[in-house]
C-alpha cells in the first residue's frame, strides 16, 4: 500500500531527495489515492494522455524517415526517462517523480522537432517547446482540463532546458538525462542515415566520453553520479562538461546544422507557414476546443499546431494544398 512506500521513501532517500510528502501540491485540490503516492499518479496521468501517445509520430531528427528504427520524440522520450532513473537510484532520489518529470518533458514538443519550434516562434514572436509542455499538462490536456499535476512535475517539465533551474534534485537530473539522451541517440540516427561514421568523432571527445553509445551513456552517467552523489547538488565533473559541449559543438555542425538538415528545414518550414497563415485566415478550421481555451491573439493557433504530429499536418497539406508526400529518407 502507498503508506508502505512512502515509509521507504523517508527511511531509504537521501536527505536531498524530493519527498511526496512534501510536495507543494497540486493547482486544485484532489481526494488522495489510497494505493499510489502523488507523484506516482502524475507518471500515471501523463502516459495515458493524448498527448504522450502522439509523440510516437513526431520528429526527433529526421522528418518521417522511411526506417524502423529512427528515434521518434517518443522514444526519445523513453530514453530520457530510463536514463534519469537510472541515475536517480544510484543517488537515492525519488524515482517517480523523476519518472513523471522526463515522461512530460516534451509533451508540448512541435512537429518536425526543433524545426517547429522555430517556425512558430518566429511566426508568434514567442514559443518555447517547454513551456509549452507546461501548457498542455496545465491547459490542453483532458479537454481543456488539465491534468493538475503536482507543483514538482509541473516546475521540472517547465525548467528541464539545460538552462533552467529546477527546484529539485530529480528535475535536474531529467534536464543532464535529455542532453545525453538525444546527443547519443542522434549520432546512432546519423549514422543509420548515411549522414557520419562513428570514426568521425574528435578523437579528443572519444578519449574522455569513450567510443561508442553504449560507452559513451555509462560514462557520461557515471561521472555525474560521481560527482553528485550525496551531495544538494547534480553536476559534471569539468573533463565531462567540456567534452559533452565539444559533442554538441560536433553534431550542431555535422548533423543538425549540416546540409541535409538544412533541406529539410526549407521544406518543413514551408508547410508550417502555410498551414499557419491558411488556418489564420480560416479559424473555423481549428476546432472549437482550442479557440475557446486561447487567451491570446492567435494562442489557438501555437496550440492546435503545436499538437500535430509529422503525419497530421502532412494530412492536412494534402488536404487544402493537395500536397504529395515523399519519405525524404
């Protein structure tokens, strides 16, 4: 029963762990679960909604590639969380809150991956794939009821950006788990689509990260674990630090920057733009759900969008533009 685990809770966690029982709540008050602790229904919550189950088909690199086993943002997703709990057990941190922060961390994620959130943030002036997700747990979710998530999923979800400063051990921990996530499983797609080769790594980033994903994971974990254990605070230790970055220098310009990406960044914005200006000008083509909930000028539009999946806004392409589609991969 839940009072079982929350005993463990206080007598296992490290004194730095989130306790459920000091949760600041929730936006509106609930009557209590009798079998699952606060934090466990939130996970609970967010991998039964709408939202988690479109991930599968949003972009994570690639525009829906013809492949099996590219990443989608949902495998990404799955990713990140295995990853972050992983390392929440070795430092004694509560891994269901850990659990509900990653498995929400990207539920406001565009379609066509970062691609998307660039088009509309140009487009609106302001979007955030974060914050975002904050607003689809908060607002979207549920027909327009949320999902009245606890005050610690809803900050880690908002703060996970590697800018961000979460209030928690456990969010922080998401936010290193996505960086190591997406870099690793990139350079794996990358590889798939022809695009590098594993030889093709600064040797000086191997020499501390190792050679590998499966190296590179573990060791990018450990370290962190490391430096971290026992301690109010989750950090890298420099040597990691520096050569993570030089990693992220590496695929910005070899992958995510390189010329294939840039191809297809000029035909996925293309469609977003289109799309956008087309239901701007013909608002009864959004369905009422979103225009009821939109508090801001053309909020309804970052909404419905926002939620699409690569497939979706391709139905509708084909729909008002008879647009023709062919897997790019």
């Amino acid at each position: 029963m839940k009072e079982d685990y929350l005993r463990f809770e206080k007598e296992f966690l490290s004194e730095y762990a989130q306790k459920t029982t000091d949760t600041r709540g929730r936006l509106h008050s609930e009557t209590e679960c009798p079998m699952r602790t606060e934090y466990q229904r939130d996970r609970d919550r967010i991998l039964h909604s709408k939202s988690f189950r479109r991930l599968k088909h949003k972009t994570q690199v690639f525009l829906a590639p013809s492949g099996d086993h590219y990443r989608t943002r949902m495998t990404h997703t799955l990713e990140v969380m295995q990853i972050a709990r992983t390392m929440a057990r070795a430092l004694r941190l509560n891994e269901d809150l850990t659990e509900a922060i990653a498995f929400g961390h990207d539920l406001g994620h565009t379609p066509f991956g970062h691609i998307g959130e660039r088009v509309l943030n140009e487009l609106s002036g302001r979007f955030e794939h974060n914050e975002q997700s904050l607003r689809v747990a908060d607002v979207l979710e549920n027909d327009g009821e949320g999902l009245n998530l606890t005050y610690e999923v809803r900050d880690g979800i908002l703060q996970h950006r590697s800018d961000g400063v979460p209030i928690t051990l456990e969010g922080k921990i998401v936010s290193y788990a996505d960086r190591i996530a997406y870099l690793n499983h990139d350079i794996d797609d990358a590889i798939r689509a022809g695009l590098m080769s594993e030889d093709d790594i600064p040797k000086e980033i191997e020499k501390v990260l190792g050679i590998g994903k499966r190296a590179k994971i573990n060791n990018l974990v450990k370290d962190i674990v490391v430096e971290s254990k026992d301690r109010p605070y989750i950090k890298q230790s420099w040597e990691f630090k520096e050569a993570m970055g030089e990693l992220r220098k590496f695929m910005f310009k070899n992958v995510y920057f390189s010329e294939h990406a840039s191809a297809e960044e000029v035909k996925a914005k293309e469609w977003l733009i289109k799309l956008y200006d087309f239901l701007k000008e013909n608002p009864q083509e959004v369905p009422e759900l979103y225009r009821k909930l939109s508090m801001l000028p053309h909020q309804y539009l970052l909404d419905y969008i926002a939620g699409m999946t690569d497939t979706y806004v391709i139905k509708l392409l084909e729909k008002y533009f008879d647009y023709k589609w062919d897997s790019i991969l």
